[in-house]
C-alpha cells in the first residue's frame, strides 16, 4: 500500500501557482513597486502573504499541497512538524527583544555595510549575481534601501560570500560561491539573531551527523559482509534551503542591501542557527521514505530507524 501510494502522489498534478501583486526584479521601478504595495498593506508583509494563498510568496509554494502529501506522510512522527512548516513557514525559537536596541542595530548595519568578501570589486559583483539569482528564482524581495525601517518587524544584517567547491558535469573540482547572511555578526545591543535564538529548543539537526552515520554503516556492513559490494548514492537537494519559506516575522529579520537595493530574503537563508533544524525535518522524512523502498537481499539488514519506533509500525499501510 505504501508504494502504491507513492506511485499516486508522483503522478498526482501540482496546482499551477496563482498571482501575487510583487515584481521580482532588479530595478528602480520594480523596488518603488514593491514599496507602495507594503504600503498599501500597512508596510506588514503577512498581510500580503495571507491575502494571496497559492502564489509562489505563500508558504509550502515549493512543495506538493498538504491534502495531497497527507495520505502519504499522517502516521510519519514528523508529520505534524511538516503541516506547521508548510502552513506557517519555518519558525525560530528566540528571545524577543526591545524595539530601541533593534533601530539602533538598524542605524549600525546600514553604516557598516557587508562583510569585506562581498564589499570588493569581485565580491560586490559576486553578491548581486546570487542576490539577483533569489530574486528571478522570487526567493527575495527586492525594496529600496531607505524604506526597509518602515516594514514592521525590520532588521538588517551583514552579506558575506563563503567559497566553497563543486565538481563539473565532466568531474572537475570549480569554485561555488554562495551567499551568507551573517546573523551571528552583531551590532551596538549585542544581540545578533544567532544570539538570540533559544538552541535547546531547536529541532534535532541528524543530517549533520551524516557522514558519521554513513562511516559507521559501512564499517557495520563491511564486518558482516566483508566481499559484497557496497554500492551508495548521493542525491543533491538543488537550493534546499531556498525552497523552505521561511515565517513572515524573520523574512523581515534577514534584509540585506546593496547600493539603492535592499533585498528581503523569504526562505531560509544560510547563516542563521535555527536554518538546518528547520530543514532537517523535511531531510528526515525523505531519508525515511528512502529506507522505506530499500529492500535489500536477505541477511543485509537495514539502516536503523531514525525514530524509537520505526515507521511502518506507526503506519496502517
């Protein structure tokens, strides 16, 4: 029954996306746009987000609609986490602070600027490419820079380019730059989102552990199997952070700006605490699907579950 219920969710159509009143684009015109329609809204952006559901600025926009996935996932642990996370964006557990301490960190990050690596010649260039790149992708919203203390809830932070590497359709190891946005970096009140946020009440983050687990697995299958083939496979998730919405009161939290250009970030950016425990809820229940299909020759025993109980006995397959 599992499978086959798979099998229906995977040729099951996706409702087309409906229309929102933003423009995503990098101009003077599309940002002046932007502007009067949070005005319109009383410069509150849940207010827009609410009024057109289904548009690619509502939450969950990226992934099938909860009525479909919930056949499939209702008896998974992690299922009522999924619901709120595709209902209501992804939600950081933090300490609140007062309004004076987050205009003055305001003041402080508009004089500052961004970080050295994307305030040079290569980095600024570097940083309007990704930054552009969310914005055709409609992952960031583009304001002009001086209306950003109007929107409720509004908070700066420092833009850093990190260099990591990839390798090429052909094997070949090339540079990949990514954008980071820097909640640890702190202004005057010292307290910086990363700072803020409450670490014990985060989700458990397993797939940081991956590696370990893997390393550990193989060590496992090796001993009880010393001259079978282990064969494995690696599955790149393309922008999964970017495809997590993240909740309307810290999208406001994770403005960045350059130039005229102030570029709201809707989804999880990379650079705060609470971003991987937000996305290992979705990583968990795609591992547990993964182990659910694999069906290994006898005597190869399974990966062990990541939950005390393991699914299929929660399900009513």
């Amino acid at each position: 029954m599992f499978v086959q219920l798979l099998e229906s969710l995977c040729i099951t159509e996706c409702p087309a996306p409906t229309l929102h009143p933003f423009i995503f684009d990098c101009t003077t015109a599309a940002c002046e746009h932007n502007q009067a329609i949070l005005t319109a809204y009383q410069h509150n952006l849940g207010n827009v987000i609410k009024d057109f559901p289904g548009s690619s600025i509502s939450y969950g926009s990226e992934f099938r609609p909860l009525n479909q996935l919930e056949p499939l996932l209702l008896h998974h642990p992690s299922w009522p986490k999924l619901n709120d996370l595709f209902t209501h964006g992804s939600r950081y557990p933090v300490q609140h602070r007062n309004p004076e301490d987050r205009l003055q960190d305001i003041k402080f990050f508009t004089e500052y600027g961004n970080h050295k690596s994307a305030s040079t010649v290569t980095g600024i260039t570097l940083a309007t490419d990704l930054l552009t790149g969310d914005v055709n992708t409609q992952r960031a919203l583009p304001i002009p820079s001086p209306y950003v203390l109007s929107i409720i809830g509004s908070e700066l932070c420092a833009l850093g380019i990190t260099k990591q590497h990839t390798i090429s359709p052909t094997g070949e190891i090339m540079d990949k730059h990514r954008a980071c946005h820097d909640h640890t970096f702190p202004g005057p009140s010292k307290q910086s989102l990363n700072t803020r946020t409450i670490k014990t009440a985060l989700e458990p983050c397993y797939y940081g552990h991956c590696l370990r687990r893997i390393i550990n697995y193989i060590v496992y299958l090796r001993s009880k199997h010393p001259s079978t083939p282990i064969v494995m496979l690696k599955v790149d998730l393309d922008s999964a952070y970017r495809r997590v919405h993240a909740h309307l009161s810290f999208a406001v939290q994770c403005i960045v700006f350059l130039g005229s250009i102030a570029y709201l970030l809707l989804r999880l950016p990379f650079g705060t605490t609470a971003a991987p425990s937000g996305f290992c809820v979705i990583s968990e229940i795609i591992c547990d699907i993964a182990n659910e299909l694999l069906q290994g020759p006898p005597g190869i025993p399974k990966p062990p579950p990541h939950h005390s109980t393991p699914w299929s006995q929660l399900s009513t397959y």
